[in-house]
C-alpha cells in the first residue's frame, strides 16, 4: 500500500479517494513585521510571496476561508 498525492499517472495503478487535503498559508514573524499581517484572504493580493510547484500535483482551485467564511 502507498499513499500519494497528485493525478495517476500510470493507468495500471488503482485510486481511490480517502481524504481532502487541506493547506495552510504561512509567513514568517520578520515577514509581517516587514509588511504587516493581513486581516482576510483579500489582503493578500498585494503581498510578495513563494510559489510551491510540484509538477505531480495541479491545483484547479483554491478556496480561502477567513475565520470559517468563504472569501
């Protein structure tokens, strides 16, 4: 048995589903000290930051919540 995550590249192999995979964004204490901590998803339009790409897992969509609400 193997877990991964991404799409199924080799047809040979069985998926199923066991779980969402939920992410968490983060910055560092000298980073908001820099620019200031954001208050909700939308003020993070403006803010520099780094890009994780892993070419085995596509991200079609992300949704932010800010304290339990979609933004």
């Amino acid at each position: 048995m193997a877990f991964r995550l991404g799409k199924l590249v080799d047809s040979r192999l069985v998926a199923k589903k066991i779980v969402d995979v939920n992410y968490v964004l983060i910055a560092a204490q000298s980073f908001i000290d820099k620019n200031g901590q954001p208050s909700s998803p939308k003020d993070l339009e403006n803010l520099p930051c780094v890009i994780y790409k892993n070419p085995e897992i596509t991200l079609d969509q992300i949704t932010l919540t800010h304290k339990g609400d979609i933004e």
